[in-house]
C-alpha cells in the first residue's frame, strides 16, 4: 500500500470516527452518556489509550464526567470533584481557553494532585483541550498515552478541537432538556392542582345542589311560586356546573398551548444544532475529501429530510399555541391546512388518503390564525376519526361571493339525522367514552361566527361527511 493509499485510509477512518460521534450526540439528550461516547471516541479517533472529560460545576470546582477506560470503583471521590486551582494545567487551560501539550510527564512541573492522577493511570504525554460554549470554557477534555510519550499533530488537535466544539453545543442541549422536563413536571403538578381545586369547586356545587333540592321538596306544596324558583335555580345551577367543566377544559388547553410552545421552541435549538452539523459536514467534504461524497450524500439527504420534516411540525405547533385575541389577522386558509395536515399527519397516514382540490391562489381572509388552526384540527380530526381504513378525505377552497369556500368531505362513519341538529351543542359528542369532550364543535362554531361566518354539516350514517365552512374575505 502507498503513502496516499494509506493516507485515504487513514482519512476514512477518521472521518466514519467523527462522523459517528456526531450521529450518537445528535441521537440522545442524556449527559453522561454524551459525554461518554465522546471520551470513547476521542479515544479510538487518536488510537491513545486515556481520555477524560472535566467539566466546570461553580466558580472553583471541576468535576469528573466521564473517562477511558472507566475508573476503578476505589477511584478516590476527591478526585472525581476536585479544587480547580490544585490543577494548574487545567487551571491555565480554562483560562487561556487554549490547548495546552505535555510532551512527557517525567520531566515536567506538576503539582502533588496532577502526579497522583498520573501515577494512577500510568500516563506519559498529555493535550490538554477547552470546549467553549459561545465564549466561555465549560469544561477540559484531557488525552493521554500511556507507558510512552507522543506528539500530537496539527490536524489531529483540530480534529479533536472540532469534536470538542460539538460536544459544547451537545452539553448546552442536554441542560436545556433537563430544564425542560423540569419545566414540564412543574407544569403538570400545577395544572393538577388547579385541577383539583375545580374539582372540589364542583363538589361544593354539588352539596349545594342536593340541599337545595331537599328545601324545594319540602316547600313545593306550600306555594307554586317557590317551585318556580326551584326551577330556576336548578337551570342556574346546571349552567354553572358546565361553567365550571368548560373552566376546567380552559384550564387545560391554556396549559397545553403553553407547554406546546415551550417545546416547539426548544426543539429549535438540537435543529439548528443538526443543521450546522449538516451543512459543516457537505463543506468538510467538498474541501477535505470530496472523493467521499457521493458515497454519504444519500446519507446527509436523509438527516436533512427529517430535519425539515421536524421544522414544519414544529412551525405547525407554534401556530396552532400563538396567545392572541386579535380577529384581523391575514390568515392563509391553504398555510392553515397544511399545518394542521402535518400535525394529523400520523393519525392518518396508514389508513387514508388525502386529496386537495384548490381552485383558487390567493386564499386570505381576516382572522385570527391561532384560532382558525383550532377549528381545522378539530374537523380535520373529526373525519380522520370517523374513517378505520381505506378512506378518503377530499378538501376543496374556491371562491364566494366576497368570502372563502372551505368544503371538508370524507367517506368516514357518517353521522345519524337524527343528532346532526345537537353537534354544535357543548358537551355533546357521538363518539365513544372517553374519546371526545363534545366541545370541539361547539368552539370552532363560536370561531367561525365570531368572523361573520357559516359552517354548515351533509350527513348520511354509513356514507360519509361533508362540511362545508363560509368565511368573509374581511376589509
């Protein structure tokens, strides 16, 4: 084999090393295993037979993440988290946020700490790098032989440099997904709370309910004008308790678009982060080995795929959470559907199709886009429910006279004649238990009446469901 055999060789390696650290950071939010698989691959990438990963916890403490191999159980718990100033190498690594090389640890200046980990470990010649997030060294990834000393190369410290600014990046996503969860957990037990709380709201109202009915039973022979109070107070009642359930909805969903949106925007960042790492990787090719790049673009095509398969779900869920009451927004009835067709997107794509017949461009009317979401995704969802398999959902927009024409059609289970006069009434539903609230159609009525609109439903039980939405094009 030649020298530039070996070196193409060599570069391969190198670069189905890198490559795989970057697949594994990206597949996982897990600190420690991150950190892990980055000690391991540092390892195997230099063919060296140490590696560790410091990382800063406060303003004087260092604290040991990961290393290769891994530590013998009695590896003393003061070195695991250690006083950075006891470590000067590290010390002068975080300051300089440079990387610092031991040719030899024989002959070189060591405080009492360093020598002990170096004993230890049987370690010869050392590369001291930072990981910087932004402009700040958050930890040291420390390389060492053993039993011999060794150089390290230009191109081997920018490899490694490269791979510990992945691994910045990486660290910063992880503690944003911990900060997440815990923002979730503490989201939940509130709405749980809150939830409670309504709860025995409600049992109070209902205690109240049976005195009142023990009162009037014991006065209704005494004078019809106390029944008719009764029945008034019972219909004030009941119109509380569904009061009181529509709080408890409202209390929820509030809760579900702030959590959604809290998601959508954190997801942001590992996309962005993927993205970088998709664009750098083309660039490292076409400069560095692009004989190798048709081989990975089927590879990198694919990443891309799913990255902008995630960016539009991600779009379609900040639409569908915006907080905002303002009803003169210009709303793209065709942008609308295709967010709401991705969001439903894996309730129905194994057991239907969907077809668009868009007679018309320009689809815009005044609105407001956050609401108009709610009302798509309820009708959307209605029919992709109503159909088991082999089905059909067609959606059609033309033109009206001064409005848009929105006609949702499937050929799901159909509704019976006989309840298509309740389906706009609150907590009506004709679906199973626990499978429908009742209220979706009743709120996206209220949606589309607020904008001067129509919704109307053709239905036959057995054939299928047509509905047919009037909206005004607005001033």
């Amino acid at each position: 084999m030649n020298i530039l055999e070996t070196e193409n060789t060599q570069s391969l390696r190198e670069l189905n090393i890198i490559l795989s650290i970057s697949q594994s950071i990206i597949s996982t939010l897990d600190y420690q295993t991150i950190l892990q698989w980055i000690s391991n691959g540092m390892s195997e990438l230099l063919e060296i037979e140490s590696a560790a990963i410091y990382t800063i916890e406060s303003e004087n403490e260092i604290v040991l993440g990961a290393t290769t191999p891994s530590l013998d159980p009695n590896f003393p718990d003061e070195l695991r988290k250690a006083i950075i100033s006891d470590h000067p190498i590290i010390l002068k690594t975080i300051e300089t946020g440079k990387h610092i090389h031991v040719s030899d640890t024989r002959t070189a200046s060591l405080s009492p700490s360093e020598k002990n980990i170096i004993e230890m470990r049987n370690l010869r010649s050392l590369l001291y790098l930072p990981f910087i997030q932004e402009t700040k060294v958050i930890g040291v990834l420390i390389l060492g032989t053993c039993n011999k000393s060794r150089s390290f190369t230009e191109h081997e410290i920018n490899m490694v440099q490269m791979v510990a600014n992945q691994l910045s990046v990486a660290i910063q996503n992880s503690r944003l997904h911990v900060d997440l969860n815990n923002y979730k957990d503490n989201l939940e037990l509130l709405v749980n709370e809150r939830t409670e709380e309504l709860e025995a709201a409600n049992d109070e109202l209902q205690t109240l309910n049976e005195e009142l009915q023990t009162l009037n039973e014991e006065l209704s022979e005494r004078n019809n004008l106390v029944v008719k109070q009764k029945d008034k107070l019972e219909t004030t009642l009941h119109n509380l308790k569904a009061v009181q359930t529509q709080l408890i909805q409202a209390e929820k969903m509030a809760s579900l678009g702030i959590l959604t949106s809290g998601v959508a925007h954190e997801i942001n960042n590992p996309l962005n982060f993927i993205m970088g790492s998709y664009y750098g990787l083309i660039n490292f090719f076409e400069t560095t080995a692009p004989e190798y790049l048709n081989d990975i673009t089927f590879y990198l095509d694919s990443l891309k795929t799913g990255v902008d398969r995630a960016t539009a779900i991600v779009h379609g869920l900040n639409q569908f959470s915006r907080d905002n009451k303002n009803n003169d927004e210009d709303c793209d009835i065709h942008t609308i559907i295709d967010n709401c067709l991705v969001m439903l997107k894996s309730q129905y794509k194994d057991k239907m199709s969907i077809d668009k017949l868009y007679e018309i461009d320009n689809v815009i009317v005044k609105g407001n886009v956050g609401k108009l979401h709610q009302v798509f995704v309820n009708l959307l969802s209605n029919s992709i429910q109503a159909i088991d398999v082999n089905g059909n959902i067609t959606i059609a927009t033309k033109r009206g006279e001064n409005s848009i024409i929105v006609t949702i059609t499937d050929n799901g289970c159909g509704i019976d004649k006989e309840n298509l006069n309740k389906i706009f009434d609150p907590f009506f539903t004709t679906k199973d238990p626990g499978k429908g609230t009742g209220l979706g159609l009743s709120i996206s009525y209220n949606i589309i009446k607020e904008l001067n609109g129509i919704i109307a439903f053709e239905s036959e039980l057995h054939e299928g469901t047509k509905v047919t939405l009037t909206i005004p094009k607005g001033r």
